[in-house]
C-alpha cells in the first residue's frame, strides 16, 4: 500500500520522551515515505541534545525513520511571526544537516496546538494525532514533574537513565547481600510502579567461581594438586572486566525494573578489592551514576566462613577502607548497623528520603 505523504515532518523537545511521542512518530512512519523528526533542545535543560537523540535512535530504528537533533535558544513565543520565522529557520537546519538538503515537507504530524501554524510554515497538511492526549495520558512536563508516576509511559532507555540506583557496599560476611535483596523485596511490595524493583547480584562473586572452577579443571587434567581460593592470582585487568560487566547486569536491569534499583556493589567495591589483593591503588574508575551508598558494618554480624572469604582480621580492614573512601570521595551514604531488620529500617529510611527529593530537571526554554 502506497504512502500517503511524502515526507512527514515531526518536531518537540522530547525533554524526556515517552509513549506518547513514540505513537506520534509510530504514526506519522505509518502514513509516510519518510519521517523527520527534528528534536530541539536548548543550552538551559538537563538532559543533553545527543542523549535524547540516542534514545529517540533505539526506540525508532525504522528505516524511513530520521531523527535530526538541533540546539534550538530561540524563545517560546507562539503569537509572535518573527519568532516563529527564527524557529522554523532553525528546523529547517536541522533537516538539511541530516539529509544533506532541505527537504520538502508535505505533512506535519503533531499533538500539540502549535501545529497547524507550523503546517501552515512548511506549506504541509497537519495531522493531529491524540490531541486529546486520550491515549496516552502523559507530557513531558508530567514526566519532569514525577518520574515514578508516569514510569509506565518511559522507554526502557529512559528508565535506565532516570532509575535512582542505591548500592550497598561492605567487607565480606556484613550482610551486604540480605541487605541488597531484603531492600528490593520492600519496594517491590509497595506494588505500582515500584513493584518491579530489582537488585543486581554481585557479577565478582561470579567471575571468582568461574576462574577457581577453570583452574581446578587444569589442575586435574595436568594431574596436579585441587586449588583452592587461596592459591588463585589476580591481574589488574580482571577486576576491571569485573567493573565493567557488574555494570552490564545494573544497566539491564534498570532498564527493566522500577524508579529504583538496588545494586550489591559496584566500581567503588571493586576498585577496593583490586588494592586488597594486588596491594597497589586500582585503575578501576567509576562510569555509573549512583545517588546513595549504603555500607553495611561489620558490628553485629558474626564472621561467617564459605570458602571464599578471608577471614575476621581482613574483614575488619576492608570494613574500615569502606569506611574511609566513602568519606574521602565524599560520596552520599549511611552506614547501617544492628540485626537484618535494624538494618533495613535504617536503609529504607535514607532511600525514602531519596526518592522524596524527586528528580532534577531544568525548567524548558
């Protein structure tokens, strides 16, 4: 079935996008050759042109689909012609950077009221698509205003931005993984938009089975003797392959869940253990963006061995270096002490006051 427009023409800010823009865009790559969708942000808002862009990109990969991002300062002014003359000049930039001409445009698709004029600027039809916001019942204005609340209406790529990512952190045998768990399973309770709250196991307890379990099968085809955790040596390099797939497993698994996401350990932890066993500070530098650190003390919990860990004595050192990071770099956290539902309380008391504090945008042009 042929197209009914040639090339159809999208434009908004995407500040930040949602299911409302994707049925926009949905719609207009339905009825068209072609679609533009030029993306305009301005200097003064908080999330960057290229990252609007890139979600945009993900969630749109149709081949009749291109997204032309441009940093558009302009004011907002619908009543003024000269105004709207300076925004079009800019739109009409954008689509001659992404196609490499101006383009024509024979349809304009939108949902707001600005729509029939900037139909009527480009010489195209207007096609108005949920005006009524019926469908989906969300803006980015009610997104910026209450993330959680509109949670469904997100992309998996936002929700992976826009996710407040607690992690816990501690020496071995303190609880950091009840913790970890205990902590989702409380927010997952909550139901709503909470009730897929997660938690991201720790990927190096992981990575040290699977390295102990390669050596004992060497050992035993060489006929040498069983190794034991003890016997293992470690290179700089695994604990950054550590890092870096810890935050694979995080980054899934906030694109996935709910506004929060509890993560046992992180870069942080592991730059930790790299100086714990090869003795020298570790290359390990933190990429994810964390808002709370939750260490979990060694008080209270009995040293329990499992075969992987060190023992009492290091256990408190390790205790004591969280401890003393968590200050130097200055980084948001609590230490929790007491029995598990102690622990928890205390936890869940610094997390709702997190999530209380809401979320940070710059107010649109």
């Amino acid at each position: 079935m042929s197209a009914a427009f040639a090339h159809g023409l999208i434009v908004g800010k995407f500040y930040p996008p949602h299911a409302g823009h994707h049925h926009l865009i949905d719609t207009a790559a339905a009825r068209c050759a072609r679609v533009s969708v030029v993306v305009t942000a301005s200097t003064a808002e908080s999330i960057p042109l290229a990252l609007r862009a890139a979600w945009l990109r993900e969630a749109h990969p149709q081949a009749e689909v291109t997204i032309a991002p441009v940093v558009d300062d302009v004011e907002i002014d619908y009543a003024d012609p000269e105004i709207w003359s300076a925004h079009v000049t800019v739109f009409r930039h954008a689509l001659a950077l992404a196609h490499g001409e101006a383009p024509e445009i024979d349809a304009v698709f939108s949902s707001e009221g600005y729509g029939p004029e900037l139909a009527h600027r480009f010489g195209a039809a207007h096609v108005g698509v949920d005006p009524d916001r019926g469908r989906f019942p969300v803006s980015g204005t009610m997104v910026r205003r209450d993330p959680a609340s509109c949670w469904r209406w997100l992309s998996p790529a936002v929700r992976g931005h826009l996710a407040r990512r607690v992690v816990v952190v501690g020496a071995e045998s303190s609880g950091t993984t009840t913790l970890a768990r205990d902590l989702a399973a409380h927010y997952a309770a909550r139901g709503g938009p909470w009730a897929a709250t997660r938690w991201v196991p720790e990927y190096g307890r992981t990575y040290c089975e699977e390295k102990l379990a390669l050596a004992r099968r060497r050992a035993k085809a060489t006929g040498l003797p069983e190794p034991w955790l003890d016997d293992l040596e470690w290179e700089s390099p695994e604990f950054a392959t550590i890092a870096e797939r810890q935050l694979l497993w995080e980054d899934a698994a906030a694109r996935t869940g709910s506004p929060l996401l509890v993560c046992d350990t992180d870069a942080f932890s592991t730059s930790l253990w790299h100086e714990r066993y090869l003795g020298v500070a570790s290359p390990v530098h933190p990429r994810a963006r964390h808002d709370l650190w939750i260490h979990t003390s060694v008080e209270d919990v009995p040293f329990e061995q499992d075969g992987w860990r060190d023992g009492e004595a290091v256990r408190h050192r390790m205790d004591a270096r969280f401890r003393e990071e968590l200050a130097l770099r200055g980084l948001p956290h609590l230490v929790v002490s007491g029995p598990p539902h102690a622990r928890l309380e205390q936890a869940v008391e610094a997390v709702d006051a997190l999530i209380a504090r809401g979320w940070a945008f710059t107010a649109p042009l």
